[in-house]
C-alpha cells in the first residue's frame, strides 16, 4: 500500500531499475521526483544517467524494477502525452522552420498549444521563416524547449539541455524551468553535469556514480548543512569518524566532507570548516576518499 500511495504523489516513481550493458551495470537504481518539484540528475559522463533517461521514456527495455509516471507503466501510451522530453542535441531537420515543426508536432500531440508556442518563439525571439540550420545552438536549444512544453505537459525530461550554451541562454532556460513549475502538479527532471545549473533551480539532487545512486538530497540540506573540513594528519587522528562521511588525503592536508558542519565548527573550534557546493561534494564522491 505505501508504495502505492508514493506512486501516486509522485510524477516518477522508481525502483530497483537494472540494465546491463558490455562493461556497464544500472544497479538497482530507486528515486522519486514528487509533483511540484525540480530535481537535478548530476554524475560524471558514462555514470547511468542517459541510460536512466531512455528507460524512463520506454526507449530502452529494462533488465529488472519498476518505472511509474504518474502512477502509470511508462510503457503506457496515455503516459507520452504528459511528458515533453529535451535532449542535448536538436531533433528537427535543418531544412524546417517554426511553422513546418508546428504542423508535425500539433499532428503528434492533441493537447498541443498553437497560441503558447507563439508566445514562446516571440518571448525568446526565435525566427520563424528561417531554417532551424541556421540557427545558434542556443536558439536550437530554446526552440527544443519551447516544443517540448507547448502542448502543456505535467513532466519535463531533460538530457543535458544547457551543455554548450552560454551563460546568458542558460540562465533565460533556468528561469523558463522555474517558471513551469508555478503550477505545483508539473515536475522536471533534468540531467546535467553543470552543477552550477542544478544549485541554481533544483529542490532535490540525485547523485548517481558507476551505475549505483550515492544520494538523493534537498538541494538545501546539501547546501547550506554540508561542508568540508581541513586539517593536518595529526589533528585528522582525533576527529571521530562519525563526525564525517567521507575523507581524502591531500599534499598538505586532509579533507573531510561532513554533514552537518556548524555542529563541527562547534566541537572542534580549532578546525577549518568551509562551505560546499554542489560540485565540491560531487567530486567527493566522484574523485574518492575513505568513509
């Protein structure tokens, strides 16, 4: 029953997920993206997280676990309809402009909105007579959103969508991501390996490293609670190891990754204990240390 009733609060619920591969193994992978919510998808290249990302779409057969999309199979055809997905690369031909891909994509989807996808090109100024190939990546980029959200999905799954842009195209994508998530029954999933993006606008983050999920957090108990001591050898010996999760040894000192760091600041008031981002606790993870 309680996983049932987690199915249904959920917009991706998942568990167990296996898939083999020559030299590669998805392990047993659970996680959960509840309704409202952005969650971010961070891991190092070759981690899982487009193998993840084609399963959830039902584009790859799944060697074991269950994938639920609003409580549904993700096999079931109804489920398509709720979700509009991005990939790192643009999809349309370069001979089409705005008005072909309108005419293809209001056939695919019956929810599809002509006035919202107007809006949109005319919000991020995309040229409608010209072909997409002579677009920048950044508009390609925008213009892969725009359609993934014009016929007003529930579920956004995105595969690396900002890689490659600027600064300033990213930051117009973020804040369209924020803004789809006003109504509290849409969600995005999002993959990316630029951490800064996913601390920018994440409510949770899923770390997955060699097939195998590390952690799935707040982005703000991340943030704000965890931290990385330093210290010489001799004052690291008298350091408790409940007090840290993870540790590394460096030229001149010793590193720790502690969850709670002003609880460390407070019983060892002689130690270094600086704050973390996103990326310093991935690479903790990611690059090793002893726990």
């Amino acid at each position: 029953m309680e996983d049932k009733e987690k199915m249904g609060e959920n917009s991706i619920w998942v568990k167990d997920l296996c898939k083999q591969f020559d030299g590669f193994f998805l392990d047993h992978v659970s996680f959960q993206v509840p309704k409202g919510r952005i969650v971010g998808f961070i891991g190092e290249n070759g981690a899982g997280k487009s193998t993840t990302i084609h399963l959830l779409l039902n584009e790859l057969k799944r060697d074991g676990g269950q994938i639920r999309i609003f409580g549904m199979e993700n096999a079931d055809p109804s489920v398509r309809e709720e979700i509009g997905v991005v990939f790192d690369d643009c999809c349309f031909h370069d001979v089409f402009n705005t008005s072909d891909i309108e005419k293809i994509l209001s056939g695919v989807y019956k929810s599809w909105d002509r006035e919202l996808y107007r809006q949109y090109l005319k919000k991020f100024r995309i040229p409608e007579k010209k072909p997409v190939g002579s677009f920048s990546k950044g508009m390609k980029m925008k213009l892969s959103i725009i359609c993934a959200m014009a016929h007003r999905p529930k579920l956004l799954i995105l595969d690396e969508a900002t890689t490659g842009l600027d600064p300033v195209v990213r930051d117009e994508i973020l804040d369209l991501f924020l803004e789809f998530i006003q109504d509290e029954e849409c969600s995005i999933f999002f993959s990316s390996h630029i951490t800064s993006d996913v601390q920018k606008i994440a409510d949770y983050v899923i770390l997955i490293h060699q097939g195998k999920i590390i952690f799935e957090e707040s982005k703000d108990d991340l943030i704000y609670n965890f931290g990385i001591a330093r210290c010489g050898r001799e004052k690291f010996a008298s350091i408790s190891p409940d007090d840290y999760l993870i540790h590394r040894v460096t030229n001149v000192s010793v590193e720790c990754l502690v969850r709670d760091k002003e609880a460390v600041r407070r019983k060892y008031k002689d130690l270094v204990v600086d704050n973390a981002t996103l990326e310093d606790i991935m690479l903790f993870y990611i690059k090793g240390g002893a726990s």
